[in-house]
C-alpha cells in the first residue's frame, strides 16, 4: 500500500506560512531512495526563499535540503529498507520542473545517490541532518576544478574503511598550503575548515570569538575575531610568520562586500614585498552575485553545489560514511532542536533563522 505524504507547502511566492497538506508519494528510480522523514534541518535559503521570493518560480513549493530518516524504499542502490541515512534534498533541482518529491519539508523524500550516507548507531538523526547542505556547498567551493581545486581527503593508511579512492595525491603534501576560511562557525564554514583539514590542509578560519572553540575542533590550525577592526592585519602577521606555506586562496562562507572585502586586501597584500610567500588570489564564493565585492585584482567566483561531478561526489561521500562513524567527520555546528512535532514546527524554524543563528544549526524532528 502507498504510504500517505504530507508536506509544508509554499502555496505562492513570498507566503507567509507554510500549509501543511497532502503531497504525492514518489516511488524511488534506479540510483534513488525513499526515506520516512526523522529529522530536517533549516537553512538561510529557506529564510530567503519564503521571505524573499528568491530561486523558486513554481509554485507551490516545497523547501528543504537537510534531511535524515529510514530508508522505507530503494530504486538500485547499496542501500536497504530500515537503514538509517541522511543526505542532501533537491528542492531546486526538481525533475521535472514544478514537481518537490526530493524537497525536505515533507514526510517522505527521494534522495538521489550519491549524495547520501547512512547514519553510524551511535548517532542520532537529528544530529546528522545538520551535514548535508553544508557539505555539498563546501565541497562545490573547495573541491571543483574551476574554483580552489583542492585534492579530496582520503581515509588514513591502515583503516578499517571501505576504500574510497578519494584522491590519488598523497594529502601529506598539502600540510604546507595554507587556505583561509571567513565565516568558519557558519555550517558551510565549519564543513568547509574539517573537509580541508581532513585533506591535509593548514587551515586559518575568521569567526565571531564566541565560536573559536568550535573552529579549532573541526581541525583549524588558528583562527580570528572577524569584529576585530585589524583583522586584516593580524591575518598579514600570521601568514608571514608562515611564509614557508603556500596560499591555496579563500572559502567566504559569508559572501558579502563586508567578508569579500578584507579577504581581497589580504590576499592581495600578501606575498609582496619581502617574502616570496606563493599565493593563489582567489575567493571560492557560497553567493550568487558575491563577484560584484571582488578588488585588488583577486578573483571572486561563486561555487554552486550543483557543480561537483558526479564521481568525485561518490568517493567524497563514501569517505563522508566513514568519516562520520569514527568521529573524523564532526556534525558541527551543533543541532539545535526548535520543534518536536515534524511539519508544524517548519514555519518556527525558518522565522528563527530569519532572526539569526551562530555556531548552531536548528533542526526540527518528527
């Protein structure tokens, strides 16, 4: 028997609350999955999309990208009825257009491999769910060939880890480039500094003082108040007491004239002078539109998360798999739960991530 869906809807541009109403069950195709929603986390897009009226242009819509819950129905794929995964939902890539079967907000959801992981026992969903979006935004910034083309991580000589042939470079040469992160409590941010970190990379991540611990714990090498108003210049002084590493360039998971701004200064003002510091003058971008902030010669590029082939995806989430199990792969920033009862608490979630959230990514279960 077909299970029965319900889902919050957008029923017009800009509305002012979700409708929660019946919507389509979509049985999986080769390569995806069903899942019985467990948990679903919110995202500044979605605050964009409702208040705004940004991305979408059919209506109603369904939103949300971060998700976890039970497997309830596989197309082919290595996965079973009763696994426990989370993964990246699609609202903006509908197929076909006008269709929200791989939206988050609802009570059962497509996914599409490879963009999926299964969640370790001693995990809960909700805290899994805080990964996907992030992850896929992080990854497009720091991983495709046009934008900071960095080598994947891998897993560690030795470990029990199915193989997943991240990457044929050996990651120990990457311990002497350097990459800066702006913005590096944010989800995207946090992904981001742990992706690099875990791929050998010596990481300097700028947030708000409150959240330095969170940083370090995803692997950064150092990190700074980005309120400081000589944030350009501690940056300078770190990176020439370090002027054996190579800067790799920037992730800006903030992207505004304020964030794009310094990193410009700072990228363009190193490496001069007496040092012969290398230094790639580039900002790998997590907005559309953030190119206009670019000066001082440094390039600006946007990275989407659509952008990331398909198999460097796969041996990343495979990697993401293991990663996550044995604790390399932290679920930060942290779950911050704003509803219990599935659907209804949507709207909730999405007003509070219009009043602003720090180091924390608000999460609603079912």
């Amino acid at each position: 028997m077909t299970p029965t869906n319900n889902a919050a809807f957008l029923t017009e541009k800009q509305s002012l609350e979700f409708i929660i109403q019946n919507a389509p069950y979509t049985a999986p195709q080769q390569g995806e999955l069903v899942i019985r929603t467990q948990a679903v986390a919110v995202n500044p897009a979605d605050y964009g999309i409702q208040a705004l009226g940004i991305l979408l242009t059919d209506y109603p819509a369904i939103l949300g990208c971060d998700v976890a819950g039970e497997v309830v129905e596989v197309g082919v794929g290595p996965w079973s009825p009763g696994d426990l995964v989370f993964g990246a939902a699609t609202p903006l890539l509908q197929r076909p257009p006008g269709t929200y079967s791989s939206a988050g907000f609802q009570e059962y959801i497509v996914l599409r491999a490879p963009h999926v992981a299964r969640v370790p026992p001693h995990l809960a969903p909700k805290d899994a769910a805080v990964l996907p979006l992030g992850t896929l935004t992080a990854t497009a910034c720091l991983f495709t060939p046009t934008l900071l083309d960095l080598s994947l991580p891998q897993d560690p000589a030795g470990s029990k880890s199915p193989p997943n042939q991240a990457t044929s470079i050996d990651t120990s040469t990457n311990t002497h480039k350097l990459l800066l992160v702006w913005g590096a409590s944010s989800s995207v941010g946090a992904c981001g500094v742990q992706l690099a970190a875990q791929a050998g990379y010596h990481v300097v991540g700028v947030a708000s003082t409150r959240n330095h611990d969170m940083v370090r714990a995803c692997g950064a090498h150092a990190v700074f108040d980005h309120s400081a108003t000589d944030i350009v210049e501690q940056l300078l002084s770190y990176l020439s007491q370090h002027a054996e590493l190579k800067v790799v360039g920037a992730l800006d998971a903030i992207s505004t004239a304020h964030t794009i701004g310094p990193l410009c200064e700072v990228l363009a003002r190193c490496g001069t002078g007496d040092t012969s510091m290398p230094v790639r003058r580039f900002i790998a971008s997590v907005v559309p539109g953030a190119e206009a902030f670019a000066k001082r010669g440094v390039a600006v590029v946007t990275g989407m998360s659509t952008e990331v082939d398909e198999a460097r995806s796969r041996r990343l989430w495979a990697w993401i798999e293991g990663a996550v199990a044995d604790g390399r792969y932290k679920c930060l920033p942290r779950a911050e739960v704003v509803g219990q009862s599935g659907l209804v608490d949507v709207q909730e979630g999405v007003r509070r991530m219009g009043v602003g959230v720090s180091a924390a990514k608000l999460v609603v279960t079912f």
